[in-house]
C-alpha cells in the first residue's frame, strides 16, 4: 500500500518567516495530493490541493510543488502569521473512486509562528 | 447544512466494555471513513464505505467493525474495548471521487481504562 513519509515533524519559524513542510510517498499509482490543517482541538480541514498533472498551485500565501519523479510534495507558507500555527498534515491518493477512495495520510508537521 | 457529526465528543470505558460511535452526514455523500489519530502518528483510516452497503477495511481495522445502511449514517463499533484504543475517532465523508474535499466531523476522545 501507499506510504507517506512527512518531515519535518515539528517546525517553529518567526512571524513573517517562510515555512516549507515535504512529504514523499512510495505508490506511483498517487495522482492526488491534499494538505490539511489541525487546529488544537479541531478537525483536520482542507487548505490546498494538487493533481500530478500540475506541477505547482498557488492560493494566497499558500503554495504546493509536486514532483512526481522524484515522489515528493512540498507545502509552501509566506509571511506566516500566528493563526498559521497549527498541525499540517500531507496525503497522497490514487484518485478516483470506489476502492482507490483512500487516501494516506503523513504523520503531521507542528508548525509554530512565534510573535 | 449541520456537516458531519459526531456523537458523543467524550467517552470513557473500561476495558472490555463495547460501545458505539456514531456519525452522520447531511451532505449527501456516497463516501464515509473513520480515522484514529494518535500522537505522532498521523491518521490511520480504521474502515471505510463507498456506498450503503458496501463496507471495506482500512489500515487499522482490528477490534471494531463497522455498517452502512443508510447514506447518512456510519456508525463504528468497539466490540470489546482495550487500552490500545485510547484515541481520538474521526469521520469523515466526501462525495464521489477522491478529488473532492474530504470532510471531518468534531472528533469523539475516547480513554479506555
């Protein structure tokens, strides 16, 4: 099955600093990449998505680069601000439906802006 | 729309007793899961259902089972509870193919004492 490996797992940056989180997965068949982000206390909630058929996508200070030679994903924050500190987690998919439904997720990055 | 809910948000057993989660959505959607989530281990998908009816096993299924008859409702079951499952339980649904937005409930912590 599909193996998503996240690093880092805990990242503390400064307000306005940039913060990049990667992930690699291990099915070649994975075509769908989403990011989710815990609050403390929270659900996970969608922030970005990418398909293998684009290479980058962009939503305000929030970016994702997929290489899929190489088999990894990276997420991307800009000008990070307090309420971007939270748990990130990257997932990896063969898209579609029925059985190929699951998606897997990696282990979590705890990003922390400091003030 | 309420989303996907769960009930209760706290539970606490005793090893060996059963109990179920349950979950709902008002969306809609043919797709339901549960997840664990655990310190520094991500989430784990449990079990999962692509329809009424249709149920299938995820990465962790050992010690619940699950069903689905209706749309709108996929309750999980602990059959006999033990510490191991000390947990955070989500679930979560999304319509059609996987390149839909994946949607969580609140989350229920369960301690198993």
């Amino acid at each position: 099955g599909e193996n998503v490996e996240q690093h880092p797992s805990t990242l503390s940056v400064q307000e306005g600093d940039s913060a990049v989180i990667k992930c690699t997965y291990s099915d070649s068949a994975s075509n769908y990449f989403p990011w989710y982000k815990q609050e403390l206390g929270k659900r996970p909630q969608l922030i970005i998505d990418i398909r293998s058929n684009v290479g980058e996508k962009k939503d305000q200070r929030i970016a994702v680069t997929l290489n899929k030679t190489a088999k990894h994903f990276s997420l991307h924050i800009t000008e990070t601000q307090p309420e971007d500190s939270a748990v990130y987690f990257c997932a990896a998919s063969p898209g579609g439906g029925g059985s190929n439904y699951k998606l897997t997720f990696g282990k979590g990055t705890l990003l922390t802006v400091n003030p | 729309n309420a989303g996907v809910t769960q009930t209760p948000k706290f539970q606490v057993l005793k090893t060996g007793q059963s109990m179920t989660l349950q979950c709902a959505q008002d969306m809609n959607h043919e797709y339901m899961s549960w997840y664990r989530q655990d310190p520094g281990m991500g989430l784990r998908l449990i079990h999962y259902s692509v329809g009424a009816g249709i149920t299938d096993q995820g990465e962790v299924p050992n010690g619940y089972n699950v069903s689905r008859s209706t749309t709108e409702d996929f309750p999980l079951r602990l059959l006999s509870a033990a510490p191991s499952q000390t947990s955070v339980y989500f679930c979560a649904s999304r319509k059609g193919t996987a390149y839909n937005e994946q949607f969580f409930g609140p989350g229920t912590r369960l301690t198993v004492l």
